[in-house]
C-alpha cells in the first residue's frame, strides 16, 4: 500500500501519489484538522499502478486555505481506505 505526497512540507501544491492494485474506483479527499472534508480531488476510475493527483492548497469552492496540517485519504473501492498527513506552509 504505497500513499505518500511530495513535496511535504508544501507550499503551494503537493502531489498525491498512490498505488492501485487492479484497475477500480479511486477516491482521493482532503479533510482539515477538525476532520471536515474541504475538498474532493479525484473520484474515477483508475489504472493499476501508481497514479498521482495534484492538490493546489484550495478548497472545493476553490479558495486557498490556510497554512496548517492537512490529511488526505485515498479509498479504494470504498473498501481500503490510507489516511496521510500533511503541512501546508506558506
């Protein structure tokens, strides 16, 4: 189960990398501290192998958040589900 972002600390994107086992859904969201989902980057169908997606500090009404520790959680399948952090520093 290969999930990690680089660069960590960031400022101002970061990518999202993760590895997918079998072709499926792949689900990627940010929450902030408080456990509040404040964006959805990806929600499709992805390859086998490692894909990435790029999170561009913004929330889904595409406002830029403030410097702080985010999570991010992949889910795949809605069955496995890798929880990270992450350092937003501007």
């Amino acid at each position: 189960q290969l999930v990690f972002n680089v660069p960590n600390p960031f400022n101002p994107t970061t990518e999202i990398n993760f590895f997918v086992p079998e072709a499926g859904n792949v689900r990627v969201e940010v929450f902030n501290l408080l456990g509040q989902k404040i964006s959805t980057l990806l929600d499709r169908e992805c390859n086998a192998g490692l894909n990435s997606v790029t999170w561009d500090n913004r929330n889904s009404s595409g406002t830029k958040v403030a410097s702080g520790i985010y999570f991010f959680r992949v889910t795949y399948e809605n069955e496995i589900s890798i929880t990270k952090k992450m350092l937003l520093m501007k």
